[in-house]
C-alpha cells in the first residue's frame, strides 16, 4: 500500500463532511418525519456552541466547524495509515 496524502485526503473529507452537513440542514425543513423528530433534529444541530436553528451566521459557523473537523479526522486518519505501513526490505 502507498502513503496516502493528507491534502489530497483531506481536502476529500472536507468536500464529503461539507455536502453531508448541507444534505443534514436541508433535512431540517423537510417535513417527512414528526414533530417531536424535526424537534431533536434541530436540537442536535444546537450542540455546537454558537449555533441556532437557521440563521446565516449559524449556518457559515456550521460549515466551519465541519471544515475543522474534517481535517483534524485527516490528519488523524492519514497519520495512522501511514504510521502503520511496513516496509519490506528485499
């Protein structure tokens, strides 16, 4: 296996965690569920300091926050990965 590249990596688990973030917000508003279930949907999202349920500047501070989360995760991820290869000498 080869080394994997934290930007390239990273900028992946951001591109994903930023379109799930998004997809999750967009579930907010859809109606499908119960109201107690839109209730908790919305408190989750209110577990980030500084977020309310939808505000722009909730809303930009979410995106942010995911941004930081998906590269600290990289940053682990890739820094198990490779940590973890052994090299064969011949």
């Amino acid at each position: 296996m080869e080394k994997l590249s934290l930007k390239k990596y990273g900028w992946k688990c951001v591109l994903g965690s930023e379109i799930i973030y998004f997809v999750c917000l967009l579930g907010g508003f859809l109606t499908l569920r119960s109201v107690e279930a839109t209730k908790l949907h919305h408190t989750f999202f209110e577990i980030f300091p500084g977020f309310t349920w939808i505000t722009v500047g909730s809303v930009i501070l979410g995106a942010i926050y995911f941004f930081v989360f998906a590269w600290i995760f990289a940053s682990y991820f890739v820094w198990m990965h490779n940590s973890s290869l052994v090299e064969i000498k011949k």
